[in-house]
C-alpha cells in the first residue's frame, strides 16, 4: 500500500499554504475521499485535515439569511432549528442522505465535492471512464445505465451527481464562498459543479489549492413552504433515483414565487427554470402542475434503461408541488 503524508492544519491560511507547497489534497470527514483510496481510484500522496478547522458555526446573517461553516456536518445542519425551520428543504435533503454514522462525519464542503457513484467509475476493473482515467472511453454509455443522466450529458460521461443536499441549495440560491492562493471568490451554487462536456473529470469549477469555506444562503421568506422529495429504491441508505427540492411562493390560489431543482438526472443539480417561469404569476390547477412537471425534464435523452427517470422526474416535480401547496392551505 502507498504511504500518505497527512498534515492537521492550523487555520485556513495554514491550510492553503500546505496545499501550494506540496499539491495535497484536503480531507474533511473523509467519507468519500477514504473510499477512494481505498479502491485505488483516488492516490493522494499528501492530506491536509481541514476538520478541525473554526468552520463548523451555522450564524445568521443580517438580511436574515445564513452562512453554513464548510466543516458543519451533514448532522449539524440537517437538525439545525434555524434551518429547519427557514430553509426546511435542506433540513429533509440532508437528513435523506447516507446514514445517521455517515452524516455525523460528513461535512457541507465534502459533501458538495463529492464524486459520481456511477458504478463503472468507482471499479477499477471497468478500463472505460474518462472521467477517472481521460481519453479512456465511457463504459455506461452502453453499460448498465439505470442510474444515469438524462439531462445536459454529453458522449464523454452521463454520469449524475449523488449529492441531495446541493439539490437543495442549487433551488435556494446559495452561494459557495472558496478561498484559495489568490484570495476569496463566491461561486452562485449552480454554476459550482459543471456539466461533463468533454472534461468530465472536472467536476466542479474549483481550482487547485482553494478550499470552501462555507455555503451561504441568502434570505428567502418563502423558504420555510419547501420540501424534498426523493425518490430510490430501498427508503434509506440509497441514492436517488430522482429527487425534487420546492419551494413555494402562494398568493392566495396562485404561484407568486418558485424554485424547483431536481437531483439524480444530471451531471450536476439541475434546475428546473422554464418550468419555474412556467408557475410564476399562475392560478393554481392541477393542469398547471403537470405541464410543470413536463416542463422540468424539457430536452431529457434517455439512455436504454433509464427512460422511466422522465415520467417518475414529471410526477416527483408535481408530487412535491402538490405537497407544499396543501401544507400551506392552498388547493390543488
Ligand atoms: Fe465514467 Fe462518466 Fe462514463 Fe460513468 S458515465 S463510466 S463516470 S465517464
């Protein structure tokens, strides 16, 4: 087995200054990134624990809105009051994932960086993954393929994001704070990961030796009518197949406001604008909802085992509509 030089870092600049110098790789809850090694797929040579850094506070910011610390556990924030009770999407995505062990050791920056599950990528004994070894090919594309993309994928990988809480984030606006050797930057959640294109190793738009310091969520009174949805196939410790983040907007019958972002479809969270526009300033009826849920999976290319993501998308899309707009009084 290779040896790995581990270092703790003292703060965060401590923590960008090793990773310039020796190229290591940071390491928070290490629940992926250990897997990873341990399958051989990731080799790092050198570690840098940022776990202990002073980045687990969840603080409430001025406007009303939050700032999340990077190193907050999945545990923390998906129990958190204030999330539960202003940004109750990311609650329920939260508390979704993994397991209670798993969610105890998971942070918000680890679980945003987070890899693919695509099983071809994550066995070493398939040769075929550009996006762990570039140039090599893709064994899903006429693989197995249940679990992937049906939107925004390209010829080089139609692999999904395996992450709920973005899911959730991507449908809240939020903003993930980086820093790095050349200062601080915000990235808007859903421009962080990227879509494979022909770069699918690339998952994100992070540059070498930045680390995410916290994940901001801006004020959204309307948050606190929202919900998750997942759908998978054993009701815990599964990925999904399709999910939906929501939140809700009502003015009397109609849709003043709306977000809606879908997760196990693409490369990264996906989110559903046109059909957003779709509801904006509309009557509610359950004619509306369904041509919301047509509207969110607008462009979807099925792969041979993964065509019933487009209809179970469109239900899940009006299911979770449905479930905000009766909590909150309204009929549908
Ligand atoms: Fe690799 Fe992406 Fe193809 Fe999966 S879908 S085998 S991650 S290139």
């Amino acid at each position: 087995m290779q040896s790995i030089s581990y270092d703790r870092a003292r703060d965060v600049n401590h923590a960008i200054e090793l990773a310039r110098q020796h190229g290591a790789k940071f390491i928070g809850g290490g629940t992926n990134l250990l897997d990873l090694y341990k399958s051989g797929i990731e080799q790092p040579l050198r570690l840098v624990d940022v776990s202990r850094l002073a980045l687990s506070a969840i603080e409430e910011l001025p406007d009303g809105g939050l700032r999340i610390g990077a190193m907050a556990t999945n545990t923390a924030v998906g129990t958190d009051p204030l999330v539960r009770q202003r940004y109750r999407v990311l609650s329920e995505a939260l508390l979704n994932g993994a397991t209670t062990q798993l969610r105890n050791m998971a942070t918000v920056g680890g679980n945003l960086l987070q890899r693919t599950r695509c099983h071809y990528f994550n066995d070493p004994a398939f040769a075929h993954c550009n996006k762990r070894d570039p140039g090599s090919g893709c064994d899903a594309i006429d693989g197995h393929n249940r679990m992937h993309a049906i939107l925004g994928a390209s010829e080089h990988c139609i692999a999904t994001h395996p992450s709920d809480m973005a899911v959730a984030l991507a449908a809240l606006d939020a903003l993930v704070h980086l820093q790095g050797p050349d200062g601080e930057r915000q990235v808007p959640l859903v421009d962080f990961h990227r879509l494979p294109e022909d770069h699918p190793e690339q998952d994100t738009v992070i540059k070498p030796g930045e680390l995410i310091t916290a994940v901001e969520l801006p004020a959204m009174p309307f948050a606190r009518n929202s919900h998750y949805l997942k759908v998978r196939d054993r009701a815990s410790y599964a990925f999904a197949l399709v999910s939906v983040a929501v939140a809700v907007d009502l003015d009397g019958g109609a849709v003043r406001d709306v977000r809606i972002a879908l997760g196990g479809v693409a490369h990264k969270p996906w989110r559903a604008l046109g059909a957003e526009a779709l509801l904006r300033s509309q009557a509610i009826t359950p004619e509306l909802l369904a041509r919301a849920g047509e509207a969110a999976v607008h462009g979807a290319q099925p792969r041979k085992d993964n065509a019933f993501k487009i209809e179970l998308a469109q239900r899940a899309v009006v299911r979770a509509l449905q479930t905000v707009i009766r909590k909150n009084g309204g009929q549908v």
